[in-house]
C-alpha cells in the first residue's frame, strides 16, 4: 500500500525538543527474548514489554534515551503502545541500519509507535515497515496528543494506512511545536 505523509496539526518549532540528559536504555535480543539495559537497570522479556518498561521508567524519572544499535527489531503482530510519553528519545543508529517492522491486520490502531500522549518526544534514525491490510487510521508513526516532539531522519517503507501523524482531535488533545525533519516515506 503506499503510504502518504499526512501530518496533522504541525507546527514549526526551531528549537525542538528539549530532552533530560537521563539514562540511556540499549535494546538487544531476538525473537521472545530481548532486553533494554542501562548502566543501572535492566528489563527483559518481549521486545514490546521492554522498550514499553524502559519508556514508563524514563518518561518518570526526567526524560531519556532508547537506543535501538544497527538490526531488524520484529515485534510480529505486536506494537509499541506508550502512553503519557515524557521527555523521551527513540533513536536507531540510521536510519539505513535500523529497522522496526510488524504486521498485523487486526480492526485496530497497530502503530509500531503508537503514541497516546507525547511530549517532548524524539523519534529518529531508524526506518519503519508497518505491515498489514490496509486500515485508514493504522500509520506508522502515531503522536496522538503531542506536543513538541520530532520525527527526524526516518524511513517508512510500509504502511496500513498513512506515515506520520500528529493528532490532536478530541476535546482535551492537542497537536502543538511538532517537527517532521528529513523523512522518507514510500511503500
């Protein structure tokens, strides 16, 4: 299916995000058995379970960085869902050597970043293939309520429905200061 860029309620914002120095949480593993690992704290067990774990551990201790080295990150069927995200980086190491990849046809959002509150967020460096029948609000990148974030140097090559969204839609939402910098989307 090709993926469009659609972005909803962008603002431009010159400085970007400003992140907290934070902890660094370094994603390694393969099939059922991952691990996000920092200096001083480790979470293992699904590649969904631990990059969600290492998320709710940065987004309340300041803010952070989720690195993702140079690989293919298959989350199956499964997404990342992060809510109330909060002064938190999800970087690969290029966007030509990290891939982040499922496919699901399921009748919901199936975003491989599935956003319910971000602020201050950065996504970067890495490509994403979000595969699946096609479903008009399935993307790949989904920022439902954010705020000062940035997507910069992605690639989206698949897509249920639309690439990048910022979305701030119901009544308590909103969509402001977010930035899409040297993206690449097909498929």
């Amino acid at each position: 299916m090709a993926a469009a860029v659609a972005v909803v309620g962008v603002g431009l914002s010159p400085a970007g995000p400003a992140h907290a120095a934070g902890e660094t949480f370094v994603v390694s593993g393969s099939g059922t058995s991952w691990t996000a690992a920092s200096p001083g704290r480790n979470f293992s067990g699904t590649l969904k379970k631990v990059v969600q774990d290492a998320e709710d551990y940065l987004s309340g201790s300041g803010g952070g960085t989720i690195s993702f080295p140079a690989g293919t990150y298959d989350l199956g069927s499964d997404y990342f869902k992060l809510e109330d995200v909060q002064d938190v980086t999800f970087e690969g190491a290029s966007r030509d050597s990290t891939i982040i990849k499922n496919v699901n046809s399921s009748d919901s959002d199936t975003e491989p970043f599935n956003f319910s509150g971000a602020f201050n967020v950065t996504v970067k460096d890495l490509t994403i293939s979000a595969g699946g029948a096609p479903r008009n609000t399935s993307d790949a990148i989904d920022l439902d309520n954010g705020n000062n974030s940035l997507v910069q140097n992605v690639r989206i090559i698949d897509s249920r429905g639309r690439g990048i969204i910022f979305d701030g839609k119901n009544t308590s939402w909103s969509s402001r200061g977010n930035r899409v910098s040297n993206c690449l989307i097909s498929g």
